[in-house]
C-alpha cells in the first residue's frame, strides 16, 4: 500500500500498466469526494510505451463487505486509486463510468492527480507563491496591496459648468515692524508740514493788515485805557508765589505818565535807544504781608515791527536781561510803603520786548523794609527749583515775573480791543 509521499510528486510514481479497477473496499457513499473529470490523453512521453490493453468495465458493488476476494489469474490492483465523487443526496450509488475501449489511456504519470494527498504535499508552496505561478500558468499573481489610484492633476476647468475663477494670489501681510516704520514715517512727514505750514501762516498773519492794526493800537493803549485797567487796584496771582503758592499784590502808587529819561539806568537807557520812548507809565505795588515790593512799567515805543524784532533777538541773543548793569530803576512815591525803595533796594527784576506790540515791559523787586540788596538775582535764575539765594526764598524773583506777564497780558487784550471797538 502507498503512502501520501508517493503522491506528492508525479515523476517518482512507477510506470505500471493500466489494470482494471477493482470494487471498492468501502461504502461508496462515504469513500466518494468528488467526480473526477474525463482524462484528456497526456502527451507521449520520453522513450517507447509498453501497449496498454483496455480495461475491463467493473460492476458495481453495493458492499465492500461482502465481496469475495479476486481470482488469481487477476492482476494486483493499481497503486493509484480513482478519484471519488462528490457524496449525492440520494442514497443510490453512482458506477464509475467506464472508459471507451478504442481510446488509449493516458499516461497519468506524467499529469499530477487532483487529489486531497497532492494539495496536501503543494499547500506550503502554493500558500508562499513558490508554486503559484507553476501550478497555474494562466492565473496572474494575486496583488499583495490594493492598487493605488492616480488621478491627473486639475486643469482649472470642471467637467460641467463655469470655468472655476483662479486662486486668489497669496500676499504676505505686513510685519509689526514695517507697519511701525511706516506709520513713524508718515507722523513724521505730517509734523514737519505742520510746522511749515504753521512758519507761513505765523509770517502771513505778521503782514496782514489785522496784525497791523493791532501793532499801531499798541502804541496808544496807554493813555486809551483806564489807568485801573493797566494797573489794577489789587492784583491776584494765582500759583505765582514760591512752591505754587497763591500771591496778591495791592497797588501802593500810580506815577504819571512821562518820557524815559531818569527812568533806567544809563546802559539800559543805551540799550532801548534803537526803539526809541514814545511814553512810560508805571506803578509800585506792596504784597499783603507788606514784606515785598515791585514796580512795574511799560514803555511805548517809536518803533516799527522791524526794528522790535531786532531788539527782542539782541536781548535773547545777548541776554541782556540777565545783566545786574541793565536793572530797571524802582519808582518810589512819598507817603507810601514804597517811599524807601531806590536803587539799592533791588533785588531781582525781570524785562519783556514784544515784537507783536511796540511796548517793552519790565517789573523790578525789592524788600518793603528798605534792606539792602548786595547780590541782585534776575527772577529767570530766582524762581528756578532748588534757588537758596534771599531774592529765591523771599519770592522776590516771583514777584517780578508775575506781575510783569500780568501787565504784557493786559496790554495785548486792550491793543485787540481797541481795533474791533473801531471797526
């Protein structure tokens, strides 16, 4: 009896002659797997073949039990069984189909057998692909992955419908530092036309016949405006003292309206000779603690714009102002807490050109009690922050800006005043 060995390969069967099947040893109906199709003849092999004699038609067996053995003239039985068929519902067994006697048998040892012990042998080659491509020529190898679809890139038109409008191009936004240097840029270019357009209206506004007016009715407030309008009874400084303290000043005496001569010092009588003094007023005034005192004047001039500006930019230039040789001289009037103020008395002062009036405005400072003053301090350098000089910690120097601002402030209002009163 063979083993399944023998069928695992074909080419090592033994070549025997063809012998008629003998009855089945078993009952068909469990012994049958499936039918095996008619043999096609096989190819001639290599080499003579013996004649093979036709086999004997086999009648079927109901039991494999009961059959008596063969006779002994009978041939062995085949080494290779026939393929059982495939089990029938009914319980009729099916006879091996006999072959036709005029047909040779094929040579069925060149053809391997489609048996359960050949799948068996050739499973690990078919399930590893070595005998895939052997045992089915026709069949192509199965993909081990799904295939990959490749789509043709879009052309920008669809298969239906309007063409697709094309992507908007990318623009980079702006940095955070270029959007900076930008808007510095245009502040920048914004301020200096600001300031050039505000040079040109300052220059045009200077030569208008407004201006003008105004400058002329300058020259006359003097003697146009109420002498309490010049110089008020009680004067209020609000924040004008040491420190941002409240100041008052009340009016001690009013001198009549005159020239300049004796009014200055020589030098500065010098200086405000290019201008010319078409007429001073002036007016001494005491705090209320009556401890300090301060005389406040203006001058007229002859002078045109011209000539007021070149005389504003020397004192700027020069600092004259700051000079103790170019002080302002005090008016003290008999019979008043300012009858002991004279030239010694002065302690800091202050002088103001206008160049949009003809008019120089000066204020100049003392003690009330008639000390002398060794060491006069003009008020820009006495109300500085951190000033310990007398004139500093007294107010002095206070004292003479505020009044002379106050006073410079009355004269523009009335020089506006009188030409809209005239019109």
């Amino acid at each position: 009896m063979s083993t399944e060995a023998d069928f695992a390969d074909a080419s090592r069967l033994p070549r025997t002659p063809p012998q008629a099947p003998a009855p089945p040893a078993e009952d068909p109906r469990t012994a049958v797997l499936r039918p095996v199709p008619p043999e096609r003849p096989a190819k001639p092999g290599p080499g003579p073949m013996p004649p093979a004699a036709p086999p004997a038609a086999t009648p079927p067996a109901p039991q494999a039990s009961t059959e008596p053995p063969p006779p002994a003239g009978v041939p062995p039985l085949p080494t290779h069984a026939p393929a059982p068929a495939p089990p029938r519902t009914d319980a009729t067994p099916t006879p091996a189909p006999a072959p036709a006697p005029s047909q040779p048998p094929a040579d069925r040892s060149a053809t391997p057998r489609d048996t359960a012990a050949f799948h068996l042998a050739n499973s690990e080659a078919l399930w590893n692909g070595s005998g895939a491509a052997e045992a089915h020529p026709n069949t192509p190898p199965r993909p081990t992955r799904p295939p990959v679809v490749t789509e043709p890139p879009p052309t920008g038109t669809p298969l239906s419908g309007p063409p697709l409008p094309p992507a908007p191009a990318f623009r980079a936004k702006p940095s955070r530092r270029t959007a900076l240097a930008a808007a510095g840029l245009v502040l920048g270019l914004g301020l200096v036309a600001g300031a050039a357009t505000g040079t040109w209206l300052a220059d045009d506004s200077g030569g208008s016949p407004a201006a003008e007016a105004v400058f002329a009715q300058g020259r006359e407030v003097w003697h146009s405006a109420p002498v309490d309008t010049l110089f008020p009874r009680t004067l209020n400084g609000v924040g004008t003292g040491p420190g941002g303290a409240d100041r008052t000043w009340i009016r001690a005496a009013v001198a009549p309206d005159s020239g300049c001569a004796g009014a200055f010092d020589p030098l500065l009588a010098k200086a405000l000779a290019p201008v010319g003094c078409h007429r001073l007023v002036r007016a001494t005034y005491v705090d209320v603690t009556r401890t300090n005192l301060v005389t406040v004047g203006a001058v007229a001039t002859k002078a045109d714009r011209t000539a007021m500006r070149d005389l504003r930019r020397r004192f700027a230039t020069e600092h004259l102002d700051t000079r103790t040789d170019l002080m302002p001289r005090p008016y003290a009037a008999k019979g008043t807490p300012a009858a002991g103020f004279g030239p010694d008395q002065r302690a800091s002062w202050s002088i103001r050109v206008l160049d949009d009036l003809p008019v120089v405005v000066y204020a100049v400072s003392g003690f009330a009690d008639g000390r002398t003053v060794d060491d006069p301090q003009p008020a820009a350098e006495a109300t500085r922050t951190g000033a310990t000089t007398a004139p500093a910690e007294a107010g002095l120097g206070h004292d003479a800006k505020a009044v002379t601002e106050r006073v410079e402030q009355t004269f523009r209002k009335e020089a506006a005043k009188g030409t809209t009163e005239a019109q």
